[in-house]
C-alpha cells in the first residue's frame, strides 16, 4: 500500500525519460514569462462576443468551393491554349511568346516607346508597390483631410487606394486575356498605330 502512494507522488517523466528535455522547456517558458494574466476577452461582455463555431466557420468552405469551382471553370475555358501545338520547325520563322505571367508586361511594352514602357514605368511600379505602406500612411491623413474626411480608414475598407488596386489589377487582367485569348485583336493607338494582340 506504501508503494503505491509513493508511486503516485512521483512524477512519470523524470531527467532520463525522453520527453523530459520537453517537459523542461515548456516549465522554463512559463518562468520566464511568468503567469497568465487576464485575457483580452475578459473586458468583453458577453452579450458582445459571438461563438467561433457557426459563425466564424461557414465562410471557409464557401470560399473554398467558390475557389474550387473558379479553377474548374477557368481549367474548362482555357482548355484551348493548354492543348499542345504543332511541333516546332526550325524553318519556320515564329514570333516567340513570353510565359503568361509577362504577358502583361509583353502588351504593355507596345503601348509606347521602349525605354518608358519596358523599364520605367516597370520601376516606377515596383518602387511603388515596396513604398506603397509609407506612401498610405503619410499621404493618407493629408488627402483625408482635404475631402473633409475625420481619418484616413484603415485597409480593407478603404475606398481610394482599393480602387487604385482593383483598376490596376483589372488592366494586367485585361491585357493577360488580350494577348492569350483575341491574339489577332487590333485597337488603334495614337501613339505606334495599331496595336495587335498577337
């Protein structure tokens, strides 16, 4: 009967066992953090708070199945271009293509001259997308102020620079589907003639 009490005072994982360098780490974290005080949650009252499960969870799936269906639906129409080619014949003389994700770029360089179309501006937007977060927070209180505006709202719900986001992505969008899916397409420009998908 002694044995059995003794057995049950000590621990089962002592400094030989293999998960005891574990066991310490975990005792250290909590020294040296020290106790767990109140919770954020705490000062929250409860006709305030929601429950995780029904209310933070059915949109997940959804989301999923849109995505899933998105890329089934893109797979079925874009079906065409994954369809292997005639073999290549080093007689022919072929304009070479660049891979999809330069396409964008590859119609945008004929929109103007070389030098601003295929560097500059190509800089200019990659300079602006690493200094994107300075730029909305030093210039979005001043523009907030001058439309009368109390601040500047905060990201994703913000109106100006969701619009400059969305119009930019929607013109790569657009000249993406230009080049791979109306080649021959031609709309006239001021500035080289016309200019063709292709």
């Amino acid at each position: 009967m002694m044995d059995d009490r003794q057995s049950s005072r000590r621990l089962p994982i002592g400094p030989r066992h293999v998960l005891y360098p574990m066991l310490a780490i975990y005792a250290l974290v909590g020294l040296l953090f020290g106790p767990v005080g109140r919770h954020a949650t705490d000062d929250v009252p409860e006709s305030k708070t929601h429950p995780y499960f029904p209310d933070h969870l059915w949109p997940y799936p959804i989301l999923a199945m849109a995505t899933l269906v998105t890329l089934g639906l893109l797979a079925w129409v874009g079906q065409p271009l994954l369809q292997p080619g005639p073999a290549a014949d080093p007689r022919l003389a072929i304009i070479p293509r660049p891979e999809w994700y330069f396409l964008p770029l590859f119609q945008f360089a004929k929109f103007g001259p070389a030098i601003i179309t295929t560097i500059l501006v190509p800089i200019a937007l990659l300079v602006g997308l690493i200094f994107w977060p300075l730029f909305d927070a030093a210039l979005g209180p001043r523009i907030a102020r001058r439309l009368g505006w109390r601040s500047w709202p905060v990201p994703k719900r913000n109106v100006i620079t969701g619009t400059i986001w969305m119009a930019g992505l929607s013109v790569i969008g657009l000249l993406t589907l230009w080049a791979s899916l109306e080649p021959q397409l031609c709309i006239p420009w001021v500035i080289n003639g016309p200019v063709c998908g292709g």
